[in-house]
C-alpha cells in the first residue's frame, strides 16, 4: 500500500512537469505497472502428479478470508489447507503427505520444516478417542520439540475461556505466556494445584482432614508466593488474569476445574523439573490430551 502511494505521488509530479513542459502525457498512466496484483488467482499446484509434496500458489488483490480446501473425485472434502485472513500478495502453500506411522512421518516432517506448532486431531469419544488419538499423541507429546495443539470438532470461532495449568517449573513462564498470545481474546484463568508430600499416604492411613490441612499449610504458603512471583513479571502486569491456587492432585482438580469454567481452551506443560515431576506432570498433559473436555495446547 505504501509502494502504490509512492507510485502515485510520483505521476502527480511527473504529470505537473509534463504539463509545465507542455509534452503530451498520454499513456502515462497505463505504463506504469501495478504493484498489486490485478485479481484473484489460484495457480495449478506444482509439482502435478507429485509424492510426497507439492505447493499450491494463489494471489490476492486486497486482504480477505481465503477458505482452500482438498475435495476428491466424488467431491468429498478431504482437508482444508487455509480457513482465515490472508493479506494481499503472492502466497504458498505446501502439502505434504508423507507415508508410514503418523508419529514417524510428523517427526520427520518438522525435523525439516522446523514447525512453531503441531496440530493433531482428537476423534471419536472416551475409549473409542484413546483408541485413535493414544498411540499417536502419546508418542508425538513426548518426542515433539515444539508446541502440541490438540483439537476437537471443528472451531466455533476465537478462544473465549482459557485455563492455564501451571506447576511452577521451568515451563510455567512459557504456558502462561501462549495462553496469552493464543487466547488474545480469551479470559485467561491461571490454576495451580499443590499437595504436601506423602499426602495421599496420610489419607490412606486414616488422618483427619484438619490435620491433612495443617501438615498441608506450608505448601499452600509457598504455592502463593510462587505464583505472585511468577506473576510480578512485567510481561504480565496489568493483564486480567484469575488466579486459581486449589487443594489437591492436578489430575480430577484441572478437568473439575475445566469443566466448571466452561474451557474451550487448556495450555499445559509437558515437562517440570525433576524427572520424577517430569513423568508426573507428562502423564497429566497426556490425560488431558486423551479426555479433556476442550482443546489442550500442550507446550
């Protein structure tokens, strides 16, 4: 846009010299070549037949929602490449379809291309979804070097209600700010979830709920200031953020908590500190890929 002003303000001055010189300017205006391109065009995808990549090229005159899809020979949508905004310009996109295990063939595929984001789909419900999306996701979460966007169904629009489930290791920083940049437009609810060590066995050996309270205070005191000053970062001052600092296993507390916000969002960490909470906060991110009631970007 700034190029064609430029143009523009040039043939003001050159048409104000050419009058002043009194030399015809016919055709001024038709030589000078466009700087946008003049319509919308959808170039033939090259190379054709290809295997197992190829690119399809498209022009735009002006920045609009651009919807490209892949239909088979009976006219079945099989994909869809692009479904948003797109600026004015040349554009590519390249299709790859590589063959073998779909673990194997991801991992390949963002070893060359270097992906920001993996995005898988979760099909099917309960059994039938762990059936399809276990193998492959587990295997993709565990060896992805770059963010994991689970999803399910097809979009109802912008993120609105976002969770983002920190615990306070080395990937906390990083899950709260993609909750912030993915969901822009979402409230963003923060919830960490603590427990005292050997908890679980004090339950188990019969201690009261008050005394399980008591031996539980000092990591309720320590999970406060750890989240205030994760939060005194001043990337994230003045941000409408909730913090939720709740009692208990992350594992029932995060899906309760999902499902009483109405999630449609939930960014966690794949891995925490210690190998011991590396394994632990790593089945956590696979649980919610497998049964979370909404999207989960696992980071």
């Amino acid at each position: 846009m700034a190029l064609d002003a430029l143009v523009e303000s040039d043939l003001i001055r050159l048409n104000e010299f050419l009058e002043a010189q009194h030399i015809p300017k016919r055709a001024i205006r038709e030589e000078v070549p466009s700087l946008r391109p003049a319509a919308f065009t959808l170039e033939q995808n090259h190379p054709n037949p290809f295997n197992p990549v190829t690119s399809i090229p498209f022009t735009l005159r002006y920045e609009q929602h651009v919807r490209l899809a892949v239909f088979d020979l009976l006219g079945r949508e099989l994909a869809v490449l692009v479904d948003g905004a797109k600026q004015a310009g040349v554009r590519r996109v390249r299709v790859e379809t590589p063959e073998g295990s779909a673990h194997r063939a991801l991992a390949d595929v963002a070893e060359s291309f270097h992906p920001d984001l993996l995005v898988i789909g979760a099909h099917g419900k309960g059994p039938l979804q762990q059936f399809f999306l276990g193998g492959t996701a587990s295997r993709i979460l565990t060896h992805a070097v770059c963010p994991v966007l689970v999803t399910r169904g097809e979009p109802a629009g912008v993120y609105c209600q976002a969770l983002a489930a920190i615990d306070l290791g080395p990937r906390s920083e990083a899950v709260l700010r993609s909750s912030i940049i993915v969901a822009a437009r979402a409230r963003v609810t923060t919830v960490h979830a603590y427990q005292a060590p050997f908890e679980a066995k004090l339950r188990y050996k019969g201690f009261s709920a008050e005394d399980i309270a008591r031996y539980s205070e000092p990591e309720a005191q320590a999970a406060h200031r750890n989240v205030a000053a994760l939060l005194a970062d001043p990337e994230f001052a003045g941000l409408d953020l909730k913090i939720r600092i709740v009692h208990g296993h992350p594992n029932p507390l995060l899906f309760d908590v999902a499902n009483a916000m109405g999630a449609d969002l939930i960014v966690v960490g794949k891995h925490g500190g210690s190998r011991l909470e590396e394994s632990v906060m790593g089945s956590i991110a696979r649980l919610l890929a497998y049964y979370a009631p909404c999207d989960v970007l696992v980071i």
